[in-house]
C-alpha cells in the first residue's frame, strides 16, 4: 500500500518545522543566558566599588574633629589638642581610687616606651564612676605625680558619661566608629596620626597588653 503524496508532504514539513522552532529557541536561551552573564561582568565591579565607598566613608567618619577641641590641663591652662596633631594617642578617662587605678603605671610604661616615636597619652580624670575620683584638680595632680610619677597629659576633671557629658566625649561615644558609653574608668581610645580612632578597649584592659602593644606599633607605623 503506497502511502498518499499529500500526507508525507505534511509529514516532512511538520518534522522540518519542529526541528527549526527546537533550534531556535535553544539558540535564544544559549544567547540569553551568555547575555545575563556579560551583564553581571559590567555590573559586578561597580557594586563592589559602591561597596567600597561606602566602607571607607562609614569607617573614616571626620577624622580631623578631634583636633577642634581645646581641653583644660589640671593646671587649667587651655590646651588645643591640634597641638598634638601627627602623633598617635590614646584618650582614657582615669579615677584616682578605682581597682583599675594601678592600670596609670602600665600607661607611664607605653608612654616612656614610645613617646619618642611620636605617641602620647592624654589622661582625663572623671567621677562618674563609683564617685572614684572625688577630689578637685589639685588632690588629683598631686596623687598622680607623687604616687605613679606620671609624665603623660593630665587633663581638668571632665565628666565622661550622661546628659553632661563633654563635647570631647560626645564625640568619641557618638560620632565615631567605637559608639556606645562609657562603662567604667580607664576605657581607652586609641587614634592615628590622622586623628581617627581606630580602637576601643575595655577598662580592664591593662595597658600592656600584647593587643594594645600590637596596636601602638601598628599604628606609629603609618605617616600622617
């Protein structure tokens, strides 16, 4: 039995269209799906650039803020910390009759150990803490240099903590990168060169410390 010319011709053409639309539409998604991947080249490299900025800003803050005080010594003599700009420092708020009173010795000990490379420590007494530090800027002076021989910045008794607080301490609890307050005497600030605090540490963190050494040295490193 011969099978009808017509019906074979629609047969052929049937087969003929099925492969061409299978054809195709494979060649689409292979395009597509090359097209998705060129595109995620160009846009990768600008998120990462936008990701980039953003850390850097978000982590650099104003940097030069702290060279606009101008904080009393426990003499009170005006002292403009731009004075002290180019130098690493670290800012802790100090009480003359806390358990972490003996923490002054290890601080004597990093100041004579690197002041020469251009390191300093600026001490701050507060009595917002146990009432720990009651006297007047005198008694403190006097307890500091006698008892821990102290040769680092001491500064006029500020207050550190609530509605009071300094400016200086408003700045370094809210508009750095270390924020929240202070929990007791003796935190710590460290700051570059540059004037960016690039480290918080606890109060019981004693000064020597290989973290703290690690990152005084770290940090004089860097030029300003």
């Amino acid at each position: 039995m011969s099978i009808p010319i017509k019906l074979l011709t629609s047969v052929v053409f049937f087969l003929l269209v099925t492969t061409t639309v299978v054809l195709i539409s494979s060649n689409r998604n292979t395009t597509d799906f090359l097209m998705t991947d060129a595109l995620a080249e160009q846009i990768q490299p600008v998120t990462l650039n936008l990701d980039n900025r953003s850390t850097t800003s978000s982590s650099q803050g104003n940097p030069t803020r702290i060279f606009e005080f101008t904080m009393d010594d426990i003499d009170g003599k005006p002292t403009p910390l731009s004075r002290f700009k180019g130098q690493v420092m670290m800012i802790v708020n100090t009480a003359s009759f806390c358990g972490n009173t003996p923490q002054y010795e290890g601080l004597q000990t990093l100041y004579e150990r690197y002041r020469d490379q251009g390191f300093t420590i600026l001490a701050f007494p507060a009595n917002d803490f146990g009432k720990q530090e009651p006297g007047n800027n005198k008694e403190i002076a006097e307890f500091c240099y006698t008892k821990y021989s102290l040769e680092f910045p001491l500064f006029s008794k500020i207050t550190v903590l609530g509605d009071t607080k300094h400016p200086l301490y408003r700045y370094l609890t809210e508009q750095t990168s270390f924020t929240g307050e202070i929990s007791w005497n003796f935190q710590k600030f460290l700051i570059n060169r540059k004037g960016e605090v690039i480290a918080r540490y606890l109060p019981k963190t004693k000064p020597l410390t290989p973290k703290i050494v690690a990152d005084i040295e770290n940090a004089l490193k860097q030029i300003s």
